[in-house]
C-alpha cells in the first residue's frame, strides 16, 4: 500500500505551500494521517496529526503556522505551511496508521521535498 505524496518546492521564508498526500481509499477513513518531517541531518520528527475521528495535533513549532486538514470524500490529507522558515527545511512524509485486532499498521508515502530560503 502506497501513499502519494506531492506539493514540495522551493519557496523564500515568509511563503506558504500546501501538501497533499492520496491514499488507497481502503484504509483512508479508518486511519489516522500524520504529516512527518526529516531535515537535514536530522532525525524523523512527527508535525501534524488528524484522526480518523477529525482530532488534531501539532508538533510546537509549527503551531499557528500549519493547519492540516483531511478529505475523506478525496482520500486526501492536506498540510497548509505558512509563514514558512528555512528551520522548516526538509523532507514531508505523510502516515497511515490504524489498529486493526489488537495490531498497529503503518503506511507511509515516499516523501515531498520542501526547500525554505532565507
């Protein structure tokens, strides 16, 4: 199962862009979808959650800044990224994951790249 990531660039600090992310409509409305990040030489950290339910989560640095939306109609997340910085450099994976009798399944995309200049 694969997730379809899109939507990175190069955009100057101040800017926004919005990232999309499809997945198989089979486990899209049971799953909770997470926007991840990787920056350069960093490790793996979690950004964004919705849930299945519509509860949302922020990582602190991107509160105020990122909004991250569902389409369950689409099978589509969204992560809008304003007022982008050059620490928000990296790149964006989006997740799928879901409990099914008692496991836990994760899906991920392949990642969209997401340059901030200063």
């Amino acid at each position: 199962v694969q997730l379809q990531a899109s939507g990175g660039g190069l955009v100057q600090a101040g800017g926004s862009l919005r990232l999309s992310c499809v997945a198989p409509r089979s486990i899209f409305s049971i799953s909770d979808m997470d926007w991840y990040r990787q920056g350069p030489g960093k490790q793996r950290e979690l950004v964004a959650v919705i849930t299945s339910g519509g509860d949302i989560n922020y990582e602190d640095s991107v509160k105020g800044r990122f909004t991250i939306s569902r389409d369950n109609a689409k099978n589509t997340v969204y992560l809008q990224m304003n007022s982008l910085k050059p620490e928000d450099t990296g790149v964006y994976y989006c997740n799928a994951k879901r409990s099914m009798r008692g496991l836990v399944y994760t899906n991920w995309g392949q990642g969209t790249e997401v340059t901030v200049s200063s």
